[in-house]
C-alpha cells in the first residue's frame, strides 16, 4: 500500500514507514503492523492521503 502510495518508489516508501507521524499518535506506520486495529489504521491513514481526505 505504501509503494502505490509512492507511486513504487521504496525508498520513499520505507522513509514514510519508518518516520513517526503525528497522525499515528507518534508512532511509525511500520510499528503498526502487529494488530488488525493497528494495521487498519496505517491502511486507513493512506487510504486518506491518497484520496486528498485528511479528516
């Protein structure tokens, strides 16, 4: 997901996955990856970026 999001670029997408981000509480996308609730939240946060809905 995060490689569409990068338009297949992995270094921008491992960059992103790695990076805190205030709207993960703080947390890196890739520490998310380790509950269903976690996962969907990353899915759903780039599901938001993608489609210019960041509410």
């Amino acid at each position: 997901m995060a490689l569409k999001l990068f338009n297949d670029d992995h270094d921008a997408a491992e960059t992103w996955l790695s990076r805190p981000l205030s709207a993960l509480g703080g947390k890196t996308p890739i520490s998310m990856t380790k509950t269903n609730r976690d996962f969907t939240a990353v899915a759903d946060l780039i599901g938001r970026l993608q489609t210019g809905v960041f509410n």
